[in-house]
C-alpha cells in the first residue's frame, strides 16, 4: 500500500494539510508500538513496522517536494534512479552547459562580493519555486515524465543554491 492509502488520502498533489495531520495522527496512535505491548512478538513486530510506515509516509507526504517526487515514483519513473528504463530522466546538453556556466557565475560572484552572491541567490531561489510550480503543474496533467524532468532540473538548482550559501559563509 502506498503513503496515500495508508494514511487515507486520494493519492494527488494537492492535500489538505489539516487532514493529513489527522489522518497522521489517528493512525499512529492506533499503530503505536506501546499499545502491543503485551502483545505476541509478531504482533509488536507488526506494529513496529506499521508506525514505521506510518511515519516516513508523513514525512514524504507533508514535504511538497517529496511528495511530488513520490507521485513520480508511482507513475514508475524514479527521480532518485540513474537507471535507463524508469529512472530520472537525462536532462538536456543544453540544459547541462547552462548548469557549468552557472557555477562558472559563482566564482565570478564570489570574486565581485556578497551583493553578487546575494543577488545570484535570489534567482536561483526562484528557479526553484518555478521548477517545482512546473513539476506540480504536469502532475495535474497526469503527465509524470515532464514532471520528472522538472523535479531533476530543480535538484540541479538546489545543489547551485547549496553551493551558494557556501561561498556566503565562508
């Protein structure tokens, strides 16, 4: 079963937060290793893991990045694979020359100072909004792969954003 139907929600992008956190809630105190205490061993073995499930299936459902990755992994392409039927898609050469000559813009702002830093931080910040807007978009169109495409395209902002805030503690 997945996160959705083990917590009791139509598995989509958009989720009421508030009934996730019910749902979450109810769940877990139903499934909670100390109520099956004295309980067989496979039954507490049982309930370990369903609070385990439990668990991580909120974890991944009240991320939105997460979860819009999830969504991708039960359409059967995997953001977090290399492999090359069902894994993330390759992104473009293009897209990946863009990538080098942005880290080259770093050194270049790294050298011009923290205002520079500051401003290429801010744009990156929203390219990344945008990614993840596009990915929620063609998850609302059923399209998974241009989903896909959009999640792999904000990790590669996110590892620049990373990078970033590096060179502004330093």
């Amino acid at each position: 079963m997945d996160h959705f139907g083990l917590l009791g929600l139509p598995r989509q992008y958009a989720i009421d937060r508030d009934a996730l956190e019910r749902a979450y809630l109810e769940r877990a105190q139903a499934a909670h290793p100390d109520r099956f205490v004295g309980a067989s061993s496979a039954e507490q073995r049982s309930a370990m893991e369903r609070s385990a499930s439990l668990n991580e299936g909120y974890r991944v459902l009240r991320d939105p990045v997460r979860r819009a990755e999830y969504l991708c992994r039960l359409a059967g392409i995997d953001v977090d694979s290399s492999e090359p039927e069902g894994g993330a898609p390759a992104m473009g050469q293009a897209f990946l020359m863009e990538m080098i000559e942005r880290r080259e813009a770093v050194e270049d702002a790294r050298r011009e100072g923290p205002s520079a830093l500051d401003e290429l931080r801010d744009g990156v910040e929203g390219e990344l909004d945008d990614a993840l807007d596009r990915a929620v978009s063609a998850l609302q169109q059923g399209d998974s792969r241009r989903a896909a495409e959009a999640l792999v395209e904000r990790r590669y902002l996110q590892r620049l954003l990373d990078e970033l805030d590096d060179e502004v503690e330093r």
